[in-house]
C-alpha cells in the first residue's frame, strides 16, 4: 500500500500565498553575523522582520508578533535574557517560537540555556543540522557550526526530540528531514551553494516562523519554509555560481518564488 506524503504541494503553495497575503511580523532574536541577511530574506519572502534582544522590548514584541525566532549562534548574556524574555512571553500569549540551536553540543554554555529554553516552554518547531539535533538528545554534536552527520543519522533523535517536546523537528541536509514524531516529510529540493553563503541556515528558522504564524500545522510551516528556500536556491544559483553573487539573487529569488514554482518544482517525499 502507497502511504500518501502527510504534507502535499498544494498545502504548501497555499501556504506561500498565505504569508505573502498576511505579511506577519516576526520577531527574531538572532546572531549578529546574520542578522541583516536574515531580515531582506524575511522581507523578499513577504514577512516584516523584527530584531531586538533586549529584555523589555523583546518581551513585548515576542507577545505581539506573528511567531518568534530564537537562534543561540551569537548568543551573550544580554540576548540570553532577551531569549528567556521572549520564549516566556510567546508562551504566555499563545505565540509559536522556532528554536534554532546553532552549535550546540560542543559548546557547553548554549547547550545549557538551549536546554533551559526547551524546559521553560515548548518550541514550535526545533530547526538544526543533523549534529545540533543529535546534540539536543543527547550526543555530542558536531564541528562547531558545521554538522558531522546527515539527516538520515539523526531520524531516531529527530522523534526522540519532537516526541519530548510535542514538537516539529526540522533537519537540514542534503535532502532535508522535517518530521513531527508521527508524520515525517523529505525535501529533495535546494543547491550546494546554499551551505557556501552565512546566514542560510538561519534564514530558514526565521522562514519558518514566518510560516507558523499563517498556518496552525507546524509541520506544514516547517516543510513550506524548506521549500520556499530551496527552490529560491536552485533560482539562484542558476543565475550566480558564485557565493558572493549567489546570496544576492537568493534574496532576489525569494520574492519570485511563487505557489505555481511551488507546484511545478517542489520535490517532496
């Protein structure tokens, strides 16, 4: 018997036209190497980016916002208390909050708070490579920022993980792995010039957030925001071979890529 994909193209074209119709406000609280490439991405796509970790308006706009981004790659004290702020204040408000938790695993100090945020409320969604998510469930994870093992290593932790946390897990890869412990959706989708150009990656958890504040299927929003940029990847780097060149037309590629791409190219499994 054929097992039908739990998350079809037609739901995430729909969900493309949602986010750029609904144009959500997403609050993210992220590393500064990324910042401003995180927010064009944000815009390209149809969302309104917000940026700031510090407790008192981070608390305020994490309540009001569409969805909440939460990436530890800079992470200081003073935008580890702007995190606890926010995560505190989506909960209390009913907002959902992707935690991204860049290099966890090798480094002590952001593996402790990403567990410290995980025990204070449950994220939406978790967005990581293969290592930072086996590191979430107990590895020892990868190389820095660099993962040392591919999504299909991490399947057996990925569930772990979203069945603790109730939880979508988002794995990035060669052929990404999202899945929330009962449904599992792969994205074959997206080029190798991706992994070349900061910030991608942390472009996805804050597309992601921008999903999860149009369609109440966190599954969905994860699987639309893997699509979304990896079709604009494969756009991209059509165009530009390069990186330099390359993280240009993604942006550029993000406002084209429509719900018709969506439906003529995306490769879900």
């Amino acid at each position: 018997m054929v097992v039908p994909i739990p998350v079809n193209v037609d739901d995430v074209a729909t969900a493309r036209e949602r986010l750029r119709a609904e144009s959500p406000l997403v609050h993210c609280l992220t590393n500064v190497v990324v910042a401003n490439f995180t927010a064009n991405a944000l815009l390209a796509a149809g969302a309104s980016p917000a940026m700031t970790d510090t407790v008192e308006d981070a608390e305020v706009l994490a309540g009001g916002a569409g969805a909440v981004l939460v990436n530890l790659g800079t992470v200081t004290y003073a935008s580890a208390d702007g995190m606890r702020a926010s995560v505190a204040a989506a909960a209390r408000n009913g907002r959902p909050w992707v935690l991204d938790p860049v290099a966890v695993g090798p480094l002590p100090w952001r593996t402790s708070l990403a567990g410290e945020l995980l025990t204070l409320a449950a994220p939406s969604v978790i967005r990581g490579n293969a290592s930072e998510v086996l590191a979430l469930d107990g590895g020892l994870g990868g190389r820095g920022v660099e993962s040392t093992a591919d999504p299909d290593e991490a399947v057996e932790g990925a569930n772990a993980l979203a069945a603790k946390y109730s939880s979508t897990v988002a794995v990035s890869g060669t052929v990404d792995l999202i899945t929330d412990g009962h449904r599992t959706v792969r994205v074959a989708n997206g080029h190798a010039l991706m992994t070349r150009v900061t910030g991608v990656g942390c472009a996805l958890g804050a597309l992601t957030a921008g999903f999860l504040a149009v369609v109440d299927d966190a599954l969905l929003a994860a699987v639309a925001a893997t699509v979304l940029l990896n079709l604009a990847g494969e756009a991209a780097a059509v165009r530009a071979p390069r990186p330099g060149s390359f993280a240009t037309a993604l942006i550029d590629e993000l406002d084209a890529t429509d719900a018709d791409r969506i439906r003529t190219h995306a490769r879900l499994g």
